[in-house]
C-alpha cells in the first residue's frame, strides 16, 4: 500500500488526518455517531476476514458499527495525529513489534487482561494465550507469517525448498518482489548464509551484520519494492515478478480465490503476533474496550482463522480450527504455526525491532536510496 494510499474506506478516499476525522461523520442517516466504532486495519483479504469473522457479528451483537480505515502499519500517522491532539480511530490492528514502540512512546492506552474472557472451559484467559500475547499496551489475536511464494511455471524443473533459492538467480531467474522495509529482508539474507537463528539478532546489532544483509540483497538482479499487502500476490498473478515476499495469508487468498498458481515457500518463514491497541486519545476507549474482548474470544479468534489462514493467539481457539467457509479446505494445514509449516520457522525478534525501530529504518532508507541512483 503506498504510503499516500494509506488510508482507504469502501466509498470514501481518506486523504490525511483531515478527512478521516470527515469519516466518522458519515454514518448513515439515524445512526448515532456512539454507535459507530472506527478501527484502523490492513485492507484487502485481511479485513473481508475481519468482517466475515469479527465486525459484522459484533455489529449484529451490540448495534455498533464498524467503520474501517485502511494503513500499511508504521507509526507515523499515529505520532502526527498524537501531536495535533486528534486521533480518529477508536483501536489500531498493529503489529506487535509497532505496539511495542508506539507503547514506549506513550502512544497507547495500557491494557488490563482482566478485559479478556476466559476460555469456554473456564480456563482464565491468561493461561490460555500463548506466551507474551498479552502486553502492556497491546493483545495478540493472531500469529501471522511473512513468507515467500512463487509461480509454479516459472520453475517447471527443479522448484525452491529454502529461503536461500530467493537469492538465488542462476538457479531460479527472475524479478523478485520485496517488501520496501529491512524486517525480514535482512534476516533472510542472513539465512541465506545459513547463519544459525539464534545468532541473527545479535549479527544484526553490529554494522558487519547490516552490511553483510544488505550486500546480500545488493546481489538481486530486479527488486519490484511493495508497499501494500495486496501487491505481491498481484505482481505473481500478472508474472511481472517470479518470486515474492509477504503475508501467507494473502497468498492463499491468491490461491484458493483467484486461482492463481503459486505456492508458498515455507522455510524461513518470519512469525509475527498481530495484536489489537487502544490509541492514546482514542474517542472511545471503553467501546474499543469491549471489541477487544469479543475480537479475542475464542469462538471468534477459531473463525477468524477459518477465512484467513493465521493462528490463533488462544490455545483454546487453536483446537477448533476446521475449513475455509466457501472452498472447504482444512485450514489447520495452511496456518504458519501448524508443526509442518514451523518446522524451519524464525519468530520475529519484535523487542529488538522496538528499539532499533528508527536506527535499522534510517540505515535501510540510506541503503536504498543509494540503491536507486545507481
């Protein structure tokens, strides 16, 4: 999603702060504006997930709708709003390495676990979530994947198995599509050079390591960069690029729904815990609240995992997990977290991101921008 795309509602182009504030006057004639709940998410497959499973039934539940604005993550808008004193959204869906700085920024509402509800079975809800899905300022909902796919008639022969076959050109020629950012580029090119997963972070903290990353990614012939989650399967399904980082889940939207032929390659896949956060500021916070707490139930934590294919943050919710609702197929084998697709699996080190957040940015930004010139 291009940046000045980020903010999006079906029938409405929000175009900066301004006109999302615009947004939440739109409600159809007779609804209250206390009825209507604004949540900040990523668009695309993602959110019709999120209708299907989470936004509609809470509006059938408790009469409040659910305007939805659409981002690319990143916590620049969320600073601007902060500073001007008007933040336009009731609860931000974000990725927990983002929660985790925009909470040290003071950018979020702390949260209570005693917002949560236990698991159907009377388990408290502190037992039931996965280690670290309940922060100080953000709750996992989902564990979701950054992976690689890649077109199958591209590579009739000999196919890709492991993540260093991204950087591989002679073997598997061809444009590439990588997400404009260092998280997950840098730590798949240090993959490449088969350093061990414990030792990434640590090589990553030193300019050797950056510089042995990026040199890596300087060796790829044609980078078509991405921005919005609904780009790299685009560019697969168009053959404009052969190979393509980003989010499993879009990929099987790709697949199941339109057919087309790519398959994910699931070694060296990045896990990262999505997580819903109040902003600091937000219009209703006791609303967003309650969301929360029905968004992170576990019958709504399996449905959701039943239309997009990301695990669920509740052990209790994991267990009920069956088929995707229109094409039948066994979700379970398509989550990230399933032992078949962990096996070869990298967590994402989001404390680390926290708080290197700007300096691995600014150094990524500097890189690239060389890049582009030559």
């Amino acid at each position: 999603m291009a940046r000045d795309e980020r903010y999006r509602r079906p029938g409405v182009a929000l175009l900066g702060l301004g006109l999302a504030l615009l947004g939440l006057l739109v409600a159809p004639a007779g609804a209250a504006e206390d009825d209507t709940l604004t949540v900040l998410s990523w668009g695309g497959a993602y959110e019709r997930a999120q209708r299907a499973a989470l936004f509609e039934p809470y509006t059938a539940s408790t009469g409040t709708r659910i305007e939805v604005a659409q981002y690319d993550g990143g916590l620049a808008e969320l600073r601007r709003a902060a500073e001007a004193g008007e933040i336009p959204w009731d609860l931000i869906d974000m990725t927990r390495s983002e929660a985790m700085a925009a909470c040290r920024e003071g950018l979020l509402r702390p949260l209570s676990p005693a917002l949560l509800a236990p698991a159907p079975d009377g388990t408290p809800a502190e037992q039931d979530f996965l280690p670290d899905a309940i922060g100080r300022c953000a709750i996992t909902h989902s564990i979701f994947a950054t992976v690689v796919a890649y077109r199958r008639d591209a590579f009739p022969g000999q196919r890709p198995t492991r993540i260093g076959d991204l950087f591989d050109q002679q073997r598997f020629p061809g444009p590439r599509a990588l997400q404009r950012t260092p998280a997950v580029n840098l730590e798949w090119a240090l993959l490449s050079y088969r350093v061990p997963h414990e030792e990434l972070y640590g090589l990553l903290s030193t300019r050797r390591g950056l510089n042995l990353a990026l040199g890596r990614l300087d060796g790829l012939d044609e980078i078509h960069w991405w921005e919005a989650g609904d780009t790299p399967p685009r560019l697969l399904a168009e053959g404009a690029v052969v190979m393509a980082s980003g989010y499993n889940g879009r990929f099987f939207d790709a697949m199941v729904h339109q057919g087309v032929p790519i398959e994910i390659l699931w070694d060296g896949q990045v896990q990262e815990h999505e997580t819903w956060a109040i902003p600091r500021g937000s219009p209703r916070p006791e609303a967003a609240r309650d969301f929360i707490r029905f968004a992170t139930s576990t019958e709504r934590l399996a449905e959701l995992a039943r239309h997009i294919p990301y695990g669920p943050a509740r052990r209790s919710a994991a267990v009920q997990v069956t088929t995707h609702p229109d094409s039948g197929v066994d979700m379970r084998l398509h989550i990230p977290t399933h032992p078949l697709n962990a096996e070869r699996a990298l967590a994402k080190d989001e404390a680390w991101y926290a708080g290197t957040l700007e300096r691995i940015n600014d150094y990524f930004r500097a890189w690239l921008a060389r890049r582009e010139q030559e």
